[in-house]
C-alpha cells in the first residue's frame, strides 16, 4: 500500500503543478520552484527545490535536480524525489557514504526490484531513499524522511 500512495502523491503533484496557470522557462539543470498548499497549510506540493523540511546537511549531489516535492506536516513526512547523472550503482553509493558523513546511520541498503533501497535514521528522524533507473546515465531517487522530533 504505500507504494500507491507514493504513486498517488506523486501523480496529484504532477497534476498540481500542469493546473498551473504560469509558466517558467529555465536553461540549464535547474528545474523551476513552485509551491501549491492546501487550505489549511498542513500539504505542501513542490518542485524544483529541497524542502525546508529535510533534515539540514541532508546530501544532495551537486549537479542533482529536484522535481516533485510533498510536506504532509500533520504526518512529519517530507518526500523528494531528484535525478542525477549516474546510473543506480553510483548513485547509491553516493548515498551510503555520504549519509553517514552527515550524521546519519544507514541502517539497510538492499536490491529492490530494478533499484536500490537504503534506509536510514538519525538524531531528527528516519527515512528511506529509493533508487531507480531513469534513463541512459540517469537515475532517480524517491527520498522519504519522517520527522522523528
């Protein structure tokens, strides 16, 4: 089941942002920074930047892009997912070894389906990092935190 909510959160946030009525142009690897929230500020849809809900220090390589984002404030959950250049192997260990430079314990890493899934925890929480191929040179990364304070 939380496979489909991922996909379903995911889907409304694609959604959320074609219902747009602006349009953004960028060049480069940067994607465009929207927010949509709901009424009462407890959802928060984004793309194109970290949430300031990910734990600080948390590593992004340095050339990734940030699409889809989500805030479910009232469930301390915060979702990313970002792509990179490289392909499943390299991206995963770019994660087991930068997570616990930054104060995180990984606490499994294992094949899943076509991809990888570590999961980890430290002092503000704990969550998972989905990594999957998305394309020649390419992969994807679907992060999960969720706020342990």
């Amino acid at each position: 089941m939380p496979s489909r909510l991922v996909i379903l959160v995911l889907w409304l946030a694609l959604l959320a942002a074609a219902c747009s009525d602006s349009t953004t142009i960028t060049t480069g690897t940067e994607a465009p920074s929207t927010v949509t929230t709901d009424p009462a500020g407890s959802i928060v849809f984004g793309s194109g930047s970290v949430p300031e809900t990910m734990p600080g220090g948390f590593p992004i390589p340095e050339a990734a892009v940030i699409g889809s984002t989500l805030i479910d404030r009232d469930r301390g959950l915060t979702e990313m997912v970002m792509r990179a250049k490289a392909d499943v192997t390299a991206l995963t260990a770019f994660f087991e070894t930068n997570l616990p430079v930054r104060g995180f314990t990984v606490d499994s890493s294992r094949e899943e389906g076509d991809g990888r899934k570590i999961e980890f925890s430290g002092d503000d929480g704990s969550g998972t990092v989905d990594v999957t191929a998305a394309g020649q040179g390419v992969s994807q990364a679907l992060i999960t935190f969720i706020d342990g304070s």
